[in-house]
C-alpha cells in the first residue's frame, strides 16, 4: 500500500460512514458520501458504510468498502415527503460493533435519527466523530414550519456538534446559519466534482446530443435534475412550464411530484439516470433551473457550471460558494418561494441573456478549476488523520 507524501498510510484508517440513505436512494448528500466513499477506499482506506436498508447497495469497486444496510422504516417519506428513515432499535448491537472497530467515524448530517445515533455510540465508544453539513435554512410551506425547523436544527447542532471532533460544512451560508464562522474546530470544505467526466465538451458534441434528445434548432432547454419533490420547487416549476410554451422543459430524476402528470407538451421526463449519462444533458441544456430551498451548494449546481451550462437558482446557492457566485444567477429565497412572477422574470431575463448563455467554454474552465473529488478525500483525510491522532 503506497504512502502519501505527508508519510501516513491510508490503510491506518478504519472508517465508519454514516447516511440516511444509499446513493441508489436518488439524493444529493448521498451521491457525495459515495464518491468520497470511492475516494477514500481508492487511497487504502478500509470504509464501512452505515445506511438504510430501503434501497440496493451500490456496486463495490474496492475491496476495502463495505456496505453495512441498517434495518429500516420510511413511512415517513412515503407520507409526507420528508426524507426521514428510521433505524431500528434492533440494529443497535450491529451498530455499536462497526463503530468500535474504526478509528474514526464520519457522519453526514446531524439531523437524521441514524445519525444521531452514531454519534451517541461513537462518544459511548471514545472513537472521533467528522460531521459534515449539507444543509442549512430551509423554506417550508408556512412561516411557522419554517421557524420551527430552523430553531429545532440549530438547537440540535448545540447538542450534538459538541460530540464532533471536527465539523465540516460544505458551504459559508450552511457555516453562518449555525454560527460556526469563528467556531477554530469548524472547516468549511466545498464537494468534489468529476472534471474529467464533467466538461463542456465541443459544438459539435453538443449539437449532436441536442439532436438526440429532439431539440429543435433555436430552441431553449431548460434543465431540472434532483428529486420530484416540493422542497425542490417542483411548484414554482410547474407553472413556469405553462408561462414559458416554447422552452424545452427537461427533466431528470423521480419522485412523487412527477412533472409527467402535468400533461404540458413541452414537458419531458427522463426519470432517474445513470450518473454517467447526465453530462449530455447538461451540455445539451441552455439553463439548468433549481428554485429550492434549504440547500447548501448542491452538487447539480457544480455539475452544469463544469459542463458550462448556466444557472439559475437562489440567494443561497449563489452565496454558498463565493468563487463560483459569478458564475451563477439567482433570486432571492423569500421572494423565490412566494412569488412565481419574479421567477418568471429572472427566467425570461436569463434565457435573453446570449452572453451569459453562450460562455460555456469560459464557465467549464472556471468550474472546473475549482472542484475535484481527489482534492476534497485529501483534504477530509487530512481531518481524519488528525483526529485519529496520526497527522498526515
């Protein structure tokens, strides 16, 4: 086993990742943990991974990750939407075992119930925890809603970030809604991205995709890709759709609010994609519209921008990432969820914009400058290593 530079062999470290769901689940937060899940049993670290049950495994592509499925109830997110998995109490024993024999424990969220529990384990067991954070603010249906999540959340980071050797946060808006910019045990540490696979690619490569999906020549395509679910805006988009006939409206992605049912002829559905089929369409989109609430910076959003394809989002997005806030554009998040006419605006300002459009080889390049998942494993395996009491 080759060792880093720094001196430290990565097969030292013995990892528990903890998520609420698998990557096959279809989330943003679980698609990160497992390319640094990849990252990190590629180096030689040997990574157990805790999750639900409620959906298949990914494939392993190194010996040293194994995926450990909790049992699972997710009545919660059949009802309400709400991703919220319940693990049961019977997985305790399995649980307290994998976290003991790590040396470190990395959980993603400090939200969600498994979560929780890991970090009550890890401190029962005096093994370091890294959290990570997703996610900050979130606008729900009503201001009561809202207020009552926002306290809750930060109430139980009060709680619970203490139990954490290190947080990390994967943007400064996530960072200043729990009030952790002065916080020395806080890092603030972007997601990676695949450059190589996730270029803007040539004309003619995306004339040739465009041609595939059917657009018509001096036609807009505007792009969606994330979960078909409310907190995503699926509602603003819906009646953007009918105030905008002539723009190619695409999809890609599943869930219970499924823009196929709205019966909008300039409405396509992909449905959910292989993760390497999704750089055609964003080469082929002219825009990539993501009106959400409660995100940090999603990982869609890198996505577009290192295929050149341009944005439209919210404050929070724009904000979350200071380097790459020029290269999106953005209304504000109280606006956002309440007016659909501002977003209309926005929509038609951006889409008349050729300039911003068109720079799709200049925004790549930017993008990608920035982002690569080799660079975010080193820099969490720099914190690891820390932690463990072995610095790199």
């Amino acid at each position: 086993m080759p060792v880093h530079a720094s001196g430290t062999d990565p097969s030292d470290l013995r990892l528990v990742i903890v998520t609420h769901f698998y990557p096959t689940h279809g989330g943003g937060i679980e698609l990160v943990a497992g390319n640094l899940a990849n990252e990190f049993s590629r180096k030689g670290v040997q990574v157990r991974w805790l999750s639900s049950n409620t959906d298949e495994v990914p494939s392993t592509p190194h010996e040293g990750l194994i995926y450990v499925p909790i049992g699972t109830s997710n009545f919660i997110e059949r009802l309400t939407q709400l991703p919220y998995p319940l693990w049961s109490p019977l997985a305790l024993p399995q649980i307290w075992r994998a976290i003991g024999a790590a040396n470190v424990v990395h959980v993603h969220e400090h939200l969600y119930l498994g979560s929780i529990v890991a970090l009550v384990v890890a401190r029962l067991r005096r093994r370091p925890v890294v959290i990570t954070q997703h996610m900050g603010a979130l606008a729900l249906r009503s201001a009561i809603l809202t207020s009552l999540y926002e306290s809750s959340a930060r109430l139980l980071g009060r709680l619970l970030f203490p139990f954490a050797a290190r947080r990390v946060f994967i943007s400064s808006n996530v960072r200043t809604f729990f009030g952790r910019q002065a916080d020395p045990r806080s890092t603030l540490l972007f997601n990676g991205i695949d450059s190589a696979r996730f270029s803007a690619g040539t004309a003619e490569q995306r004339q040739h995709t465009r041609k595939a999906l059917d657009i018509a020549p001096g036609h807009k395509m505007v792009l969606f890709v994330g979960r078909f679910v409310r907190k995503k805006g699926l509602h603003i988009i819906e009646q953007l759709t009918s105030r905008f006939p002539s723009v190619i409206w695409m999809f890609v992605g599943s869930g219970p609010d499924d823009p196929a049912s709205w019966g909008r002829p300039n409405v396509r559905v992909s449905g959910r994609l292989d993760h390497s089929q999704l750089p055609d369409y964003y080469r082929a989109a002219d825009l990539l519209l993501l009106p959400s609430s409660g995100e940090g910076f999603p990982l869609v959003v890198q996505e577009a921008l290192c295929c050149g394809t341009g944005v439209l989002s919210t404050e929070e997005v724009a904000s979350a990432c200071p380097p790459a806030s020029m290269m999106i554009r953005s209304v504000s998040v109280s606006a956002g969820d309440l007016d659909v006419d501002i977003w209309a605006r926005a929509l038609a300002e951006t889409l008349s914009d050729d300039t911003y459009i068109d720079s799709r080889q200049s925004r790549s390049q930017a993008a990608r400058s920035l982002w690569s998942w080799d660079l975010c494993a080193n820099q969490y395996l720099e914190i690891f290593s820390l932690v463990a009491g072995r610095p790199r």
